[in-house]
C-alpha cells in the first residue's frame, strides 16, 4: 500500500509526498502489458498472440506511461482521501521517476480548503427599514406613465432651440469607435444626456440641416434633424390607465401600490443581506488560497477591460488599470472570504438543494413552459453553469437560515 505524508504546508498550499511499494508497481506493469498482448498489432503475429518479450521490447514507453499516470491518479486519490483534504486546485506532480524494478515516488503541490474560524452567526441583530408608500410615491409613479405615454407634434418653428424636443438622425463615435447609430429619433435639447457643450453646439439647425462636431477630446457627433416637437403629456385618468392595459384608474393606483410596496420589500431584503455579509465576515476568520482569490480578481478586470473597450475608452483603461487591479483585489478577497464562511455555515446546518427546489427556481424564471425548462437545464450544463447555479439557490437558502434565525429590529422610514 501506498505511503504518504505531508512534507509541506502554508496557509492553503500543500506538498505531498507519496510513495508506491516495488510489488504494486511490478504488478500494474504486468496489467498493463497482458492488456497490449490482447490489444497489440505486430507484423508476423496474430492480434493476442504476440510474445510478452516483444511487447516490453516494443511498447516499453507507452506501457510506463500508462502504469505511470494510473499509480499517480489512483494513489493521490488515496491519499487525499486518508489526510482528509478538500483539494481545490489541479496537483503538479513533480520528481516523479518510474522504474520497472523500484517503487515510485513523487511529490504533488496544490491547494486545499482553508481552516476556518467562525462565531454564532444565529444571533444576528438586523435593521429592516420600512418605507410606507405615500401619495408623493404615487404621484412620481404616475408621473413616469405620463412620460412613457407622452406624444409629440410637430412645431413650426424656424430653428431649434434650448429645451426643444428634436426628432433627429443621429451618429456618436468616441476614439474612433461608433457608440450610437439612430435615425428616428426624438432627444430633449439639453446638455445631459451627451454632455457639456451638446445643447449650444445643435441650437440653430433648421429642419433637414446636418451638422458635425466634437464634444471634449473623443466624442465626435453627427446629427441630421427632421422635425421640432413639443411633447404633450396624457392627463392622469382612466385613459391613461387603459393604455397601460388597467380598466381604470382606481386599478392603476392599485397595480402601483402593490408593485412599490414589493419593490421597497426587495430593497429591504438586500439591505438585510448586506448586514448579513458584514456580521459573517465580522465574526469569522478565513485566509483563501491565492489561487482562488487571483481568479476572481483576473475575471473581474476582464469584464471591465472589455467594458471600457466597448465604450471606445481602451486608452482609459490602460490609464486606470492599477487602480482598477487594486479595486477588484480588495473586492475579489472579501468576496471569497465571504463565500467561504457562508459556506461553512451551510456545512453546519447540513442545507442542501434537492430536485423540488431547483424546478421551483427554474419556473420563477421560464413559468411552467416544459419546454423552456428544459432548454434552461440545457442551456446551464452546456455553458458549465449548472454548478455555479446550484451554488447560487444553496446560498439563498444559506441567508434565509441566518435570516430566520436573527432578531430584526423594523424601523419606519
């Protein structure tokens, strides 16, 4: 039977060295070689009938790589199994050297789960703030569905103007690279939606005029107007509310209320989950593989890279990278920190995700469409998702636990 032992250990970073007994190695050998005979193709000899001799003579190397590559996976799992290490990372094999008539040996490095420190997080004490919906809410809500209905007219005036509403053709590049391309479009004469200076460089077009210009050091503009409108917005009445596809606008004011209190319940429970993430990580203590944590932080700073590239601003990322590295270092640690102790939190009240929990998630998104659904489950495993996914519902039901377990104080906003 295999030896092994731990020769080196720092923070999550282990070496391992491992030794398989001359008999074991002698023997596999042997299985290795009877199966080349069976399987083996050699001039002048019939397939299964080739001598022993030949095949060591011919197949030497092919043969210790497969004795090689099996004893290392086989005895590795062994011995990660008796030192009871959770490995985290591909092993490196290293000075491992195989002869037919000696034991093989070789030492393996990788990482493995952090030791982990953690307090009573059932005793959490949470503030849940509670926002009463007021008229001035409704007023604002309705407010948006005017917007969202309003309609324009033509204006006959001769040239356009500040705080006009301009129906345009309109082409925006910034560093070379195109950013917005439209040709129909109704935009409000103001300096806020493309910057500084945008509003005084378009007063004065007449209808069917063109003009091109620069707005700072990248943007460049071209826009081309058609008409001046002026916008003219619905009056709150059951009109309104029959456009938004209510019978009336009792009903609206209804639909609105229902789906503000839900969407100030939904910021609550965010707040109550940050306050989690800050009593879990005040109350334990994790140091993650460095491994773990610098693929975090590399796919964060290729999401932003590809980000600012998309906006034309590569130039500005070059510029911004160290500072973006160190933000995305700090955030990547804090965040594996974190999901580490959620975890073990998971691991002390034994929660799991079974069948019934995942179909029911599933169906919050794709309904009851069978089809849908299977397409999702498709979808996940194709794109190697399926157990970030799983993850993702096992935390849920991680800060539902702690939740339900917490003394949340209700404070009125």
């Amino acid at each position: 039977m295999a030896k092994s032992e731990i020769v080196k250990k720092e923070n999550c970073r282990v070496v391992l060295k491992v030794e398989i007994p001359v008999d074991e190695v002698k023997a596999e050998f042997e299985k290795v070689y009877k199966g080349l005979v069976q399987h083996a193709s050699v001039p002048g000899f019939r397939k299964g009938h080739v001598p022993l001799t030949i095949i060591k003579t011919r197949y030497k190397e092919l043969a210790k790589e497969e004795v090689m590559q099996h004893l290392i996976s086989s005895s590795f799992q062994d011995a990660i199994k008796e030192k009871n290490l959770e490995v985290l990372t591909e092993p490196l094999v290293e000075e491992a050297q195989l002869k037919p008539e000696e034991p093989l040996s070789y030492k393996a490095t990788f990482d493995v789960r952090p030791e982990i420190k953690l307090g009573d997080y059932n005793k959490a004490k949470l503030t849940k703030k509670i926002k009463k919906i007021t008229e001035k809410d409704l007023d604002a809500s309705l407010k948006d569905i005017q917007e969202r209905f309003a309609q324009y007219s033509t204006v006959e005036k001769k040239e356009l103007e500040l705080k006009d509403y301009a129906f345009v053709d309109i082409k925006v590049t910034e560093g070379g690279k195109e950013t917005l391309n439209r040709e129909g479009v109704t935009i409000y004469i103001d300096d806020a939606g493309f910057g500084k200076g945008f509003g005084e460089k378009v007063t004065g077009l007449k209808k069917e005029e063109e003009r091109e210009f620069t707005l700072g050091e990248k943007m460049n503009v071209w826009i081309k107007l058609r008409d001046i409108k002026e916008k003219r917005l619905s009056p709150v009445d059951d009109e309104l509310a029959k456009d938004v596809g209510l019978d009336n606008l009792e009903k609206l004011k209804e639909d609105l209320q229902k789906r503000l209190e839900a969407f100030e319940e939904e910021k609550a429970h965010r707040e109550l989950i940050g306050q989690i993430d800050a009593h879990i990580l005040s109350i334990g203590e994790v140091s993650p593989p460095e491994s773990v944590i610098k693929k975090r932080e590399e796919f964060l700073l290729e999401e932003m890279r590809q980000s600012f590239e998309q906006q034309g601003k590569k130039d500005e990322y070059k510029a911004k990278e160290e500072d973006l590295r160190k933000g995305a270092r700090e955030g990547s640690l804090r965040r594996v920190k974190l999901a580490y102790l959620l975890d073990e939190v998971g691991r002390r009240e034994n929660i799991k995700v079974n069948e019934e929990e995942i179909e029911a998630d599933l169906k919050t998104m794709f309904g009851e469409n069978k089809e849908g659904l299977k397409n999702a489950r498709e979808r996940l495993t194709k794109e190697k998702a399926w157990e970030n996914y799983t993850l993702r519902i096992r935390e849920q039901k991680i800060y539902k636990h702690v939740m339900d377990k917490a003394e949340i104080i209700k404070k009125e906003e």
